[in-house]
C-alpha cells in the first residue's frame, strides 16, 4: 500500500523543521502530547503555487487524492452569537455544514468563516490551515474516515510545504472531537 510518503522526495519529521512552520504549528509541536511520538508527524517541501489539493493532485501524483485532508474553518452562529470550529476531512470529500457541523456546534446558521477571520485568528496562510496548532477554545470536528486512514497529508501552517500525520494523531490532537459523516 502506498503512502503521501512515497510522493516526495524527502519527508523528515516536522520537530525538525519549525524554522519552516508558522509560528502557531511549530509551538504545538513542541507541546506535542499526541496519541503517537512527535518524529511521526512528518515535513514535505512542497511548491506553494501547488498547495490547493487539485494542483497538488496533478503535480504529485493521483494517489494523494485519496490520502489528502482538508481542515477548513467554520463559523456557526445561533443568537448572536459565533463560535468557530475546524474541520477536517479527506480531500475527495466536502464538509456537511448545514448537517453535522451545525447540529454539532448547536448553530442556528453554519456556513465557511470569511477568511480573514480564520486566518487572521489561526496565525496561518490561506491553502495551508491545518488543525494542528489551532486556537486551543476551537473545536476540531475530524471525520472518522481521517482518524482511520494511516498518514494524511494536511496543510503545515502555510503554503509552502505540508504535513504527513497518522489519522490516529490528528483524531488526538487536543480539542478533537470524530465524527461519523463529516464529510460527505
């Protein structure tokens, strides 16, 4: 069975690249508490001008596809009030907003945070949010099918470069919550 692993050139564990990571990755790495040892959590370089799944898709082989997760940022809102949550799931599928997320978070309304806000609040570039190193009051809402799959590829804080994590660490990342049908 292959892995993202076999796609790149040189994978090497993440705690040995912070100077390549956004400020808020590279500090939960050095926290890591995860279910599996820091060094498994794994650094790519990667061209930024590919960091959008179909772009890297095409660049670096079809196989990734089915071994990519997306973590986007949504807001739900229910009197006045918006909470923020970040959502995991695998690249070929998309976030249940309207569903899962909103009965999930208790929202009236559920929908995809403005970018400035997800990005101005998680310290992290668009095209490459990743769950890891979020604010720590966020729900992580991450689909079963992540936490099965062996390594997925994710986002690293920035365009630049991704990260290579056992579904098992992202469904242990702290406020992490798996849910069945997240993505659809």
């Amino acid at each position: 069975m292959s892995t993202p692993m076999d796609a790149f050139d040189d994978a090497r564990p993440a705690v040995e690249c912070l100077d390549l990571l956004t400020a808020p990755v590279a500090e939960a790495l050095r926290a890591w508490r995860g279910p599996v040892p820091v060094e498994q959590v794994l650094y790519v370089d990667t061209d930024p001008d590919k960091a959008d799944t179909a772009a890297l898709v095409e660049h670096y082989g079809a196989r990734l596809l089915e071994q990519s997760a997306n973590c986007v940022v949504v807001a739900g809102k229910r009197a006045g009030e918006t909470s923020l949550a970040a959502c995991v799931v695998l690249s070929h599928t998309r976030v249940d907003v309207n569903g899962a997320v909103r009965r999930r978070l208790g929202a009236r309304k559920a929908s995809f945070a403005p970018m400035e806000t997800a990005l101005g609040v998680s310290g992290m570039e668009f095209g490459g949010v990743t769950p890891i190193g979020l604010p720590a009051d966020w729900p992580v809402l991450v689909d079963a099918a992540v936490a099965d799959i062996p390594y997925a590829l994710i986002g690293s804080g920035s365009r630049r470069g991704k990260l290579i994590v056992p579904g098992k660490a992202i469904a242990g990342l702290p406020g992490a919550e798996v849910l069945e049908g997240l993505g659809i």
